[in-house]
C-alpha cells in the first residue's frame, strides 16, 4: 500500500528529504514522475494510463505536505521502514487503506522509478 499524510500534518517538511523516490511534495505545489528519478518517455500509472514523465500534475494536497501514490514504494527495496513515518514527529504519514499493494507491485514500481 502507499503511504499517505494526514491533515495532522504539521509542515515541517521531515519527510519530503527522506523520500528515495521524490513521492512527496510541498502542499500546493505540482508534481511529475520525472521529478528525482530517471523516469523519462511515458510512465504507467497505477491504473494503467500512460502518461508523459515530464507532464506536470495538480498538488495532490493544497494545505499539507503530500505523497503521490504512483511513486511512493513505502520505501521498499530501500528500507526496512518507511522513512517519511520514521522521521515525522506527529505520527501523521500512515498506511493509505484505500491503496493496498504487494511487495512485489512496491519493488516492480521502484524498478519502473529508477532505471539503471
């Protein structure tokens, strides 16, 4: 499953330098897959449309810093924990109950992030 981040959220911004993935942005701001990783070309979203790596995408969140759950891996393949939930000093990056993922969907999309 991805992670996400509650309105509890306090914008201290702990999580978004912990992220191997660039899947956590400022409240507000836009997003893209190529945004910190080697993605280029078109990229497979979660619900199989393809889109342009480069295509910059509307804030998830406006108010609170957010995670976008076709690049959040819940750091698998990297850590033994999700590093967003470990540093956050308000316990408010937790489980997103509506996106539940095996490891093996987690450690394909992390291939899919970052080509070698």
């Amino acid at each position: 499953m991805a992670i996400m981040i509650t309105d509890e959220c306090i914008n201290c911004g702990a999580c978004e330098p912990e992220c191997p993935n660039n899947a956590i942005y400022e409240g507000g701001i836009d997003w893209a897959f190529n945004d910190g990783t080697k993605v280029s070309g078109t990229f497979t979203t979660i619900d199989g449309n393809e889109v342009s790596a480069e295509e910059r995408h509307a804030p998830v969140a406006d108010d609170v810093y957010y995670i976008v759950p076709d690049k959040c891996t819940e750091c698998v393949g990297f850590h033994e924990e999700p590093q967003c939930a470990a540093v956050c000093p308000v316990d408010c990056c937790v489980d997103d109950p509506e996106r539940r993922e095996s490891k093996e969907v987690l450690l394909a999309r992390k291939a899919s992030l970052h080509l070698d």
